[in-house]
C-alpha cells in the first residue's frame, strides 16, 4: 500500500515533468481547433451580414481602397513568417529573430492601415455607432473582431521572439514557432476573405 | 505508436531529479487551483448542485405564484424583500427575473457546466487511458472562468433593479434597450458579462476534451472501442466549439446595440410616444444568430445524459450495448443535424413560411436517430439480466422521460401546429420532459454509478431509490400536466391569467396540483443532497470494481492519484461492451483482458485478433519499457 502510494507520486511527477513534451503534439491540435472557433464567429458575422442585407433597406457603401494596402500588407508579413518558420528549422537565429521582428512590423503596419481605413470610413460618413445605417456598423465590427485576433497573434509573436532570444537552439522551439506561423497564416487567410467578401456585397 | 511510450521512455530518462513537486501538495494546490481532472470534475460538480438548488428554489417561488396567485407570501419577504409588493403579492417585474434566471442557470449552469463539466473531466482521461487532460492549466483555467461567470450571475441576484428579466433566450429590443424593463438595466449587463465568460470556460473545456480524446488513448484504445460516454463528451465538445462563438458574436452585436447606439437589432421602436433613433435593425437576425446557438445547446445538454445512460444501461443490464455503431451514427447524425434545425423556434416569428417548411423537414427528420437511441436503449434492456442499482433507475427513466418529451417535439416540429402551441406550456412541458429531467436523470445516473469512483465510498442505494422513485413521479406530475394547459392556450412566462374565465376557474386547480407536486419534487432532492454529502464521508468503502464494468477507470486504485494509474496505463484488447459474453467464465470481459486469455469465448474472428497479438507481444508492451 505505502508502496503503491511512493509509485503513484512518482508517477504524478514524471506526468508534470514529461509535459512539456507530450503536449507538443496537442498543443498544435487545440491551436486548430482554436481556430475553428474563430471562423464560426466570422461565419456568423458573414451570414448576419447577408441575412441583413438581403431584408432590405441596405446602405451600399465603397470599400476604401485602404483596406486593399492593409491586404497587401497582411500578404507580404505572412511571407516573412513563413521565411521565419523555415529559418527556425534551420536553426539560424539571427534570421528567425530578424524575420520575426518583420512580421512584427507588418503587423503593427496592417493594424494602423486598418485605422486609417476607419478614418476613410468616416470621412464617407460611415460611423460605427449609427442609429440609421447598420451596413456601416457592419464593417467596423467585422474588421474590429478581425483585429482584435490580430492583435492576440501579435501578443504572440512577441513571445516568439523573446524565446529565440532566449534559447540557444531555436530548433528546439519549433512547435512554438510553427503554432505561431499557423495562426497568423490562418489571420491572414482570414482577412482576405473578408476583405473580398465585403468587396463582393457592398 | 501511442503517446503511453512516449511517456514511458520520458519515465526513466528523468528517474533522477524529480524530488520538487508534488510531495507537499496544499490544500490549495490540492482542492482549488487544482490542475487534476478529477478534482476539477469535481469542483464542476460541486458548483453545479449549488446551482441547481438556486435554480430550483427560484422555480418554486414562481410555481407558488402561478399555482396560489392569491396567496398571502409576505413570509418571503425576510428574503426576497422589496420584490414582495405591501400587499404580500410578487413583484410582477421579478416573476420575469425569476423566470429568466432559472431558464439561464438550469440550461447552462446546471445541465451544461454541471454536466459536461463534471463528466468530460471526470471521466474523459480515466475511460480512455490518460494520466490527465492535454493541458491541466486549461482545464484549471475553463473551471474558474466558469467560477467568475457564476459570480456575476449569481450577484446578479442580488441587485436593486433585479436580475436579467427578458427570458433565457434574451430577445431583443427587451434585452438590448436599457429603459425596457428594471431587468434590462445592471441585470442585463451582468448577465451578458457572465456568458461571455462561460462561452470561454466552455471553449476552453471543450477544446481540451476534444485534445485529449484525439490524442491521448492509450494502446489499443481505437475509436471503436471507447466507451459510449466518450464518444457522447466527445460530439458535445464538438457541437460547443462549433455554435459557442456564435452566441458569442450575437451577444457582442446586442452588447453594442446597448452601449454603443448600433441598430443591429433595433428599429421602429416608440417608448412613450416617442420613437427611438434606430432604424434597420432586425430583432429576427437575432433570433437566428441566437437559435444557431439555442438548439445545438439543448443538444449539448441531453448528449452527454445519453453517453452516460449508453454505459450505465449496458453495464447493469449485463448485456453489450445493442447497436454500438448505430449508437455512434446516432450520435453523429443528431449532432449534424442540429446545426439545421434551429429556425423551428421561430416558426412564428414572421419568417418566409416556405423557409419554415423546410425547416420543419429538417426537424423532423431528426426524430430518426433520436428513435434509433430509444430503441437500442430498449433492445439492450431487453431480455437482460438486469440489475436495478439507482443509476440503473435513473437511465431507464431518462429512456422514459426522453420518449414522452419526444413525441411531443413532433407535434411542435410541424409549423401549423406550431401557430397555436409557440410559447405555451405545451413548449414547456416538451422541453422540461425532453431536456429538463431527461439530462437532470442523465446526471444523477452518473453520479450515482461514479460515485464509488469519485470518493472511494459507496453511496447508499435504498436512499437513491427513494430518491429515483419520488423524482420520477414528482417530474412527470408536474410537466405532464402542463400540455394541456398549453393545449388550452396558456401563455409561457405571464404573471397571472386570473382575469380569464376559463383559466381561473377550470384550470386554477391543474395549476395548484403543478406546484404542489413541483415542491414534493424539490423535497425529495434532498434526501439524494444528504445521502450524498454523508456518503462522502460515512459511506460503506467501494470495492474495485462495484458494478463489475468493464472500463479502464475501474482499473484504477479505488481512490486514484492524481496520474491515475500507479504503474504504467493498462493497454486496451477489446470494446467495453462484453458483457454476458457466451462461453466466458464471468459475465464481464473488462478490456485489459486480451483476447489470447479468453479463448473459450472469442469468435473466429477474435481467435484471429488474438493471434496477432501474440505476434506483436502483448505482455511485453509496458514491462519491457519499465
Ligand atoms: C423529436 C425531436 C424533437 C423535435 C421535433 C423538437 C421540436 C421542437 C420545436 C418545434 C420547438 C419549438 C416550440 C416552440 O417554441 O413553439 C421545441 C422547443 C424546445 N425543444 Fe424540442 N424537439 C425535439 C427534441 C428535443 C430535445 C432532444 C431537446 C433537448 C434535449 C429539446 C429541447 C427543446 C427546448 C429547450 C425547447 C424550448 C426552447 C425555448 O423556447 O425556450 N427538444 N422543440
Ligand atoms: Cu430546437
């Protein structure tokens, strides 16, 4: 019986401990499925969209031309990430570290696109907060939500880029790394379909 | 190659240094800001039983209005204070909020986090071979998120204007104008905060039941051999993660329409003479957005109640589960259809009829494999040895209460029937039998049948029969009854309906028997709370394996460890489901059993399986590696 009770403590400490590296595997699969639930909550926006734009006495508006540059823009950090991504598995530091810090960049500079784009909206008279006009609140919160995951990727991004400034072997740090790539990729993913999508059903 | 390997080879290259955690575990690292499945399975447990007893209680307080509208019941007034007018009546704004909190609490509190909650983490690792969940922290994290969100609504309770009072469904323009109601103000927020934070206590849940199911079996334990509970916890999470963030971005489109003067939902609306500034809105966009969510989650609710019952019904039968793979389809069909389904809430909420009738195809085809359930339940019962233990009871009267809930889904499944029976009793009465009792059954039959597993203790029987017989009675005394109420045209949530002849007088009396039934009912749980909390500590000590099952969790110590298994995990050789198998010596195979050790009862094609893994060394799996 104690004997039993020393095994099983053993046991509680060697599952701890060995956790790092069983969830390796796991963790990627909840980033999916954490993405899955992203797209839902996009899924229902889109078709609120259409619901609502289909009952009528809809406001069509122009899309400004600054959301083509922020689209641009997510492309061109999506490629950065991924020369990261590879770069991490050849485990050049220096360039994982640059090529992060690029993403980085991009992404704060697709973020302050998006911004200016609010300010087009407005000066076309779109508010978000308009009694009258639901097309126009439609699309700050659609490119909002967007945003805000946008802005959860970058959280991450930094903590990419404080672990391979930490570790020695970035190798080691690859399912971190590779997570990461996902997840913007997929916001990316997700921007361009938006982006056509709003494009598509002014 | 499973991930068990893995784990043990890890084992013995870190043999050496693990001398700093877990010897001195606290009381707080133990039973609060745990990371074991168990405790957090437990924990959900716990909170969920407090819940339904708020929930209860509510339900009796406006049962009492409702069945005794004349009655004198300042003696509340201790309690519930200013909602009790000066003339010993109920507040009628509080017989709203009364009303929307327990349709809130029950569906979400109770039977989803209580239920899901306690189950998934209970069970998920133990039944599939895991030493816990993929991500303990998560796990730690989906229970006091759901701990924060209970907070919030149960504040909620107590503030001056009252809770949220729109109903569990939270329509607009009552929940999106602050000025509607005295519960559309604070309460409403607090409410909208409070499920923002369960939707991430349940995403988070779900995505690791989901994790840990995909990924952390042990040998040998394939898809189709895991237990019915798993698949059942298994398609739930799935259902969650799939319309969650839905409610989620309906109840953020309704939060600006609230604060931030968008009209996603609101137009033409005239407070007092005057019309408000929105235009456009749409109330119905709303109802679809909510519903997309609404009808998988009473899905959500009921599926795990019917995992439970799979195991539970099969296990005290003594008879293998009829129809495994039509089990699994089942499940799998109602989960995908209840994503198409939803716009029968809304039959009369001035939707393209034509769109209606497709919908209502839609509705009633999923009477297909919710049938096929039934039927395996009762084909399995059939001709058992059956063994009427309290958690068997609870099952069979799940089996009971989801035929007669279920046939009355049909009636409301057909739109032009459903013109005279929307928002009546006739509704409640459907969803209370369907839903309501058949997952509370669900859940009792789990935690009677667990129970052993979970405190080592058995928990006493003719005190669960008591218990069985009293709330089986009790329910369908109080819900049957309510058809033809609703039949007659009954209104759901109305204060009072007294200034109508004939429902003062011919059915005052139907209502009055409603409640007096409704209080027997909640007396008598209890009798299950007191055997349950002195089991805890006072019950006879469980044996291995008390019900003689065949699943891994009775393969654990009786009080496992958090790691649960003190060697290595145990391979899986076969489905759980041999029970009564002909030729076997007992009268359960549990599935550590290989097939090469039970020659005289395998088929040919077993004999085959057995030989193979004689081939691939079937002791040599673990202890090699130890
Ligand atoms: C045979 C299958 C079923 C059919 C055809 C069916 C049909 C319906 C319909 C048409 C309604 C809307 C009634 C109205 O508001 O006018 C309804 C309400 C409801 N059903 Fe079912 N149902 C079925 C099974 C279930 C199951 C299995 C559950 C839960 C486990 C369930 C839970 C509910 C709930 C909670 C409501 C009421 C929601 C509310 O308005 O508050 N139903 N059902
Ligand atoms: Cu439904």
């Amino acid at each position: 019986m104690e004997k039993e009770r020393e095994n099983m403590e053993e046991q509680l400490k060697i599952t701890r401990e060995s956790k790092g590296i069983l969830n390796m595997h796991p963790q990627k699969f909840a980033m999916w499925l954490f993405m899955l639930t992203v797209l839902m909550i996009f899924a229902a926006y889109t078709s609120a969209y259409i619901v609502r734009k289909g009952q009528g006495s809809w406001i069509p508006f122009d899309l400004p031309v600054t959301f083509l540059y922020s689209t641009g823009i997510i492309v061109l950090s999506s490629i950065f990430m991924q020369i990261g991504y590879f770069e991490a598995k050849k485990n050049n530091k220096g360039k994982v570290i640059l090529f992060t810090v690029l993403t980085l960049l991009s992404g704060i500079a697709f973020l302050v696109m998006q911004f200016k784009g609010y300010g087009r909206l407005v000066d076309m008279n779109l508010y978000f907060s308009d009694p009258n006009n639901v097309s126009g609140s439609f699309i700050y919160v659609i490119t909002g939500v967007h945003a805000a995951h946008l802005i959860s990727a970058l959280v991450f991004l930094i903590i990419v880029l404080i672990t391979a400034f930490k570790v020695e072997n970035i190798k080691d740090k690859l399912v971190r790394m590779e997570i990461c790539t996902t997840y913007w990729h997929f916001l990316g993913g997700l921007w361009i379909y938006l982006y056509l999508f709003l494009q598509l059903n002014q | 190659m499973s991930e068990i390997k893995t784990q043990n080879v890890h084992i013995d290259s870190h043999e050496e240094h693990h001398d700093d955690h877990a010897h001195h575990e606290t009381f707080i690292s133990k039973y609060i800001f745990t990371t074991d499945h168990k405790m957090i399975g437990k924990q959900f447990l716990m909170t969920g039983i407090f819940w339904a007893l708020i929930g209860g209680a509510l339900s009796l307080i406006f049962r009492i209005q409702l069945g005794f509208p004349e009655a004198d019941i300042s003696w509340m007034r201790p309690m519930l204070g200013e909602w009790i007018t000066p003339e010993g009546r109920l507040d009628p704004e509080f017989y709203l909020a009364l009303v929307t909190m327990h349709g809130t609490i029950m569906v979400f509190f109770v039977l989803t986090a209580g239920l899901s909650g306690t189950f998934s983490n209970f069970l998920i690792p133990l039944q599939i071979g895991a030493r816990d969940m993929a991500s303990g922290f998560m796990n730690m994290l989906s229970y006091w998120f759901f701990f924060a969100s209970s907070v919030v609504m149960f504040s909620s309770l107590f503030i001056e204007t009252g809770p949220a009072a729109g109903g569990w469904v939270v329509y607009p323009p009552l929940s999106a104008l602050e000025q509607a109601i005295p519960g559309s103000g604070l309460g409403m927020t607090m409410w909208l905060v409070a499920m923002a934070l369960f939707i991430v206590s349940t995403l988070l849940g779900g995505i690791n039941y989901i994790t840990t199911v995909i990924n952390l079996r042990t040998e040998g334990m394939s898809f189709s051999r895991l237990p019915l509970t798993i698949w059942a916890f298994f398609i739930t999470a799935v259902i969650g993660l799939l319309s969650f963030p839905v409610l989620f971005a309906a109840a953020l489109l309704l939060i600006f329409d609230r604060s931030f003067g968008t009209a996603f939902y609101l137009s033409d609306i005239y407070i007092g003479g005057e019309a408000l500034p929105q235009q456009g809105g749409s109330p119905v966009l709303y109802q679809h957005l909510f519903w997309f969510l609404g009808h998988p989650e009473v899905y959500i609710v009921i599926m795990p109640a019917f995992g439970i019952t799979s195991e539970v019904i099969s296990t005290n039968a003594r008879k293998p589960i009829f129809g495994y793979r039509a089990m699994v389809g089942s499940l799998l069909g109602i989960a995908f259809l209840s994503f198409i389904v939803w716009a029968h809430h809304m039959f009369v909420s001035g939707m393209d009829p034509f769109l209606g009738s497709v919908f209502m195809l839609l509705t009633l085809v999923i009477a297909v494999p919710s049938a096929v359930k039934v039927f395996n339940y009762l084909t399995t019962l059939w001709k058992g040895n059956i063994v009427f233990t309290p958690g068997m009871l609870f099952s069979i009267g799940l089996v009971s209460l989801f035929i007669s809930g279920g046939l009355t889904g049909i009636f409301l499944g057909n739109s032009a029937i459903d013109i005279q029976l929307h928002d009546t009793y006739f509704v409640v009465a459907h969803f209370h039998l369907v839903m309501g009792s058949a997952a509370f059954f669900g859940m009792m039959a789990g935690v009677y049948h667990w129970f052993p597993k979970m405190f080592g203790r058995m928990i006493n029987a003719k005190l669960g029969y008591v218990h069985f017989w009293l709330t089986f009675a009790g329910v369908y005394l109080v819900f049957f009854p309510m058809h033809y109420i609703g039949i007659a045209g009954f209104p759901r949530r109305y204060y009072t309906w007294s200034s109508f002849e004939t429902f003062s007088n011919i059915f005052q009396d139907l209502n009055a028997f409603v409640t007096i039934a409704a209080i027997i009912t909640f007396a008598a749980q209890f009798i299950f709370l007191f055997n349950f909390f002195y089991s805890i500590y006072r019950g006879r000590r469980a044996p291995q394996n008390p019900w003689h099952s065949n699943t891994l969790e009775w393969t654990t110590p009786i009080e496992p460890g958090h790691g649960n298994w003190p060697g290595a995990i145990p391979t899986v050789y076969r489905w759980p489901y041999d029970y009564s198998k002909p030729g076997a010596a007992d009268d359960y195979i549990p599935q550590t059993v290989p097939y090469s050790e039970t020659p005289e009862s395998n088929t040919d094609f077993e004999n085959e399986l057995a030989a193979l893994e004689k081939e691939s060394g079937v002791e040599e799996v673990d202890e090699t590696k130890e």
